[in-house]
C-alpha cells in the first residue's frame, strides 16, 4: 500500500466520536420500547390459536444472553468495523429501530403474560424479566430484531461462522416463546424486520460506496 493509498483509507475512515454519535441515536430511538411497554394501555394481543406454547423458566438463560450480543455487536461497530461496515450496520440499524419505535407508539400490542411460580432461580430471573418490561411493545419483538440484525451482518461479514449465527438467531427466537415474553408473530415479524434491515443497510453502504 503507498503513502497516498494510506491516506485515502485514513480519510475515508468514520472517527470514535462519530460512531458514538450516531450509536446513541440509535439506542435513543430503541429507547422509546421502554415507555411503550410500561405504560402503554389498550391495544391488542396478537396471539394465533396456534399460540399453545409451554412456558420453561430455564430458557431465561439465552433470553438474557441476548443483551451480552448486542453488547458485543455494539464493541465491534465502534472499534473494529470499517467505514463501508460500520455505515451498512448503522443504515440498517436506524431503519430496525425506527420502524419498530412507529409500531410501539401507534399499533400497541401487549402479551397476556403467563404466571411464574417457582421458587427457583431460572423461575426467579423469569419474574425479574416480566418485571421490568412490561406487557406491551410485543410486536415486533425487539429481542428478535436485534438479533436477526446483528447475527445477518455477522453471516455477511464472517460467512465461515454462518452456522453458529444461524443457530444464535433460532435459539433466541424459541427463547422469547419460551418464556411466555412473546407470541409466534410477535416472533415472525420482528425477525422480518431486522432482515429487511439487513438488507437496507447493505444496500444503503453499496450506495454511497459507488
């Protein structure tokens, strides 16, 4: 690589600050979830008669584990993508966000959650879950578009570990049934949803790439 090569990447490249930026309006924007889900009022269940799904408190595990992703997702946008990366996952994380934000506020949906009764400790962080988000902003299912999000980038990025983000993405979706913290097309939507994220915010580098 020549010196004027070097300089050409250098320039190109997004600064810290920037990427911190922008990563808080995105987490802003998320942020709406909270409000939507605590004190929202009315709306409807989006539950299907094929909504017959045992609850088991065990699955709290990977429903938890799914903030330590997004975490990681976030570590490695900031400091170890490139600018074209980094401006694919922001595009498609704006659009993820904005979409599901609109939807809290002017199509509420709420989950009939289920009753949890033991006294051991998955029972226990399954209480804690209901607890602190609420009945509404069910759909789409925020845990499932983040992750469908995060883990197609991931595929697109590193293809030789497509397996092991397949696997994430099916293991978090049975989570969120599992634990009673969503219905099937609380499931299936937000799942489209961070695809077609995906999709726009490689689209959107591909652009401003040309």
């Amino acid at each position: 690589m020549d010196l004027l090569e070097a300089r050409s990447l250098k320039k190109a490249d997004i600064p810290l600050a920037k990427r911190l930026l922008w990563m808080l309006v995105v987490v802003a924007i998320q942020s709406v979830y909270l409000p939507t889900s605590l004190a929202t009022s009315g709306g409807i269940a989006p539950r299907l008669p094929i909504d017959v799904i045992p609850v088991y408190p065990v699955w709290v595990v990977p429903y938890y584990f799914t903030y330590a992703l997004w975490l990681f997702a976030l570590f490695w946008a900031l400091f170890k993508s490139d600018a074209r990366q980094f401006r694919a996952v922001i595009s498609g994380a704006l659009l993820t966000v904005t979409v599901g934000a609109l939807t809290f506020i002017f199509f509420p949906t709420y989950i009939e959650l289920p009753v949890i009764r033991g006294g051991d400790i998955f029972s226990v962080m399954l209480r804690a879950v209901q607890a602190a988000g609420g009945t509404h902003a069910a759909l789409p299912s925020a845990h499932n578009y983040g992750t469908m999000l995060v883990c197609a980038f991931a595929v697109h990025f590193d293809p030789r570990r497509r397996w092991l983000w397949g696997v994430t993405v099916a293991v978090i979706a049975l989570s969120t049934l599992f634990t009673g913290q969503h219905y099937l097309l609380d499931v299936v939507t937000g799942l489209a949803l961070g695809w077609i994220g995906f999709k726009f915010g490689i689209w959107q580098a591909n652009r401003n790439a040309q």
